[in-house]
C-alpha cells in the first residue's frame, strides 16, 4: 500500500514507460472509496516524480470504468478504508487531487473506458487528456436525477470541453450517453471494439512515449496554460514554454536521430 504500490481498490502496473491505474472495485463497479481515492492520489504524484514514466493510463477492473462515489463509504457509514481516513483528515483536499479536480499531472493521461463511467466517472474523466472508450460504454452526469450538484468540476470543464449546447444537456438532464454520442459530441476521442480500450490506450501510450518527455510536458502544459488566456497571451506564454525546448540535449538528439535515419534515445536533458 505504498505510495507506488496502489491500495487494495487502486492497483498500479508498469508497462515500458507507461504507469497503468486500474480502478480495482469491480463488485461495486469500482465505485470511488477512500482506498482508490488515496490510491489515485499517490499514484499521479508518482507519475510526476518518477522520470522514466512517460504517460499514465487509467482504467477500470472488469465491467466498468467507474461508477462514481460510494458515498456510504465516503461518509463514514461503515469501516472500509478506515486505515486511510488519518491521510484524508491530514490533507482535506486529497479526493480532489486523486479526482484531478485540484491537480493536473504533468505526465499524458489517457482513459480507457469500458461500461459504465457515469457520474464521479465522468468528472474524472474530464481530468484526462485523450480518451478512448469500448463501443458498450456508457457515460453521464446522474446529478441532477438525485437532487445533487456535480462538483467534481463538471459545470466548469464540461462546457470548455466540448460544445455548450451538449454540456448543458448532459448537465441538466442527467440522461446516459452511449460511447457513439460521446464520440460525437467530442467527449471521447476512440470508439472501439469492447474489450480493447486499454489496448489502444497502450498503444496512443507507446506513440506518446517515444517522442520527446521534454517536449511533450512543455506542449501539454501550454495547451492548458493557453486555454486561460487571450489569444495574444497564450501566443506569448507559448514562446516562454516552447522555446527552451529547443535548446535541450533531446532536441539535438531528436534532429540527429532523424538525419540518422534511427529511432532517438532521449535522457530528458
């Protein structure tokens, strides 16, 4: 139960330069418990301080993706995770983090998404950066079904993520969504066979991979960084960003390899 080796709801898994997290409740459609949830939040700190992990991925034992908070759990109604409740106490703002609510990893995180990712799956979703999703999956935000708000951040990202016409129908009237509509309304950006999302999430992983770690942390921060700015700003801040890449050990390395006509061995430098 380190802080690399996941919890009894959360498991982590090498695979090359690739951090897999598996929500790992399937009897409870790994519903979010304070064991995944302190999980989670170990696991992308992990990613952001291990150099050799290029790109995460997150997914879902068996059936589902995530089927949102279990909020028996997360009130303290019986004793599962009792032995995480001191981390909890310790840093209030740790669900958010493990939510990506309150914390964006610097490493790509691309979802793969089988069966139900609706409600708190959903919202986590929207932390992630590329999407993929098996053909049966399902999506939506139950919220407003239950009387509840969804405040894993979903009135803010949502809209800034795909069109506000569907953001709002998703929001307000807490339908599903079929992985095809997801697709359509750009929520998701693969629909694939079921069964072969984490396959190709690996595989987006292994392109991912083999380009530069400098660069691709520098890219994706300015395409966040940019996205709160003006135009003019973001052109600005992306000069700040962009530049010094090109000054790196893997740029030259990247020009040579390419002149070589080889793959390139980049040491983040």
């Amino acid at each position: 139960m380190g802080r690399d080796g996941g919890t009894e709801h959360l498991t982590v898994q090498r695979e090359g330069a690739t951090l897999v997290l598996t929500l790992n409740r399937p009897e409870a459609r790994n519903a979010l418990s304070i064991a995944m949830l302190v999980g989670l939040h170990d696991g992308w700190l992990a990613a952001d301080e291990d150099d050799s992990v290029r790109s995460i991925v997150l997914t879902g034992a068996g059936s589902s993706f995530c089927a949102g908070m279990d909020l028996k759990a997360l009130a303290g109604k019986d004793m599962e995770g009792q032995q995480y409740r001191d981390r909890m106490k310790a840093d209030p703002d740790l669900h958010w983090k493990a939510m990506l609510r309150h914390h964006r990893p610097r490493k790509p995180v691309i979802a793969a998404v089988e069966g139900h990712c609706v409600a708190g799956g959903t919202e986590i979703l929207q932390g992630t950066d590329i999407r993929v999703a098996g053909h049966s999956a399902t999506f939506g935000l139950f919220e407003v079904r239950r009387g509840l708000f969804p405040i894993g951040g979903s009135t803010v990202r949502l809209p800034r993520q795909i069109p506000r016409t569907h953001a709002l129908e998703m929001l307000l009237t807490g339908r599903p969504y079929s992985a095809d509509e997801a697709q359509r309304i750009g929520l998701v950006g693969h629909v694939v066979p079921d069964g072969t999302a984490l396959d190709k999430a690996l595989t987006i992983a292994e392109q991912i991979n083999a380009c530069g770690p400098l660069a691709v942390e520098a890219v994706k921060a300015s395409v966040y960084e940019a996205a709160e700015m003006t135009e003019t700003e973001g052109l600005a801040a992306e000069l700040v960003r962009g530049w010094p890449v090109f000054d790196t050990a893997d740029a030259k390395e990247g020009a040579l390899a390419f002149a070589e006509k080889r793959p390139p061995v980049y040491r983040r430098a």
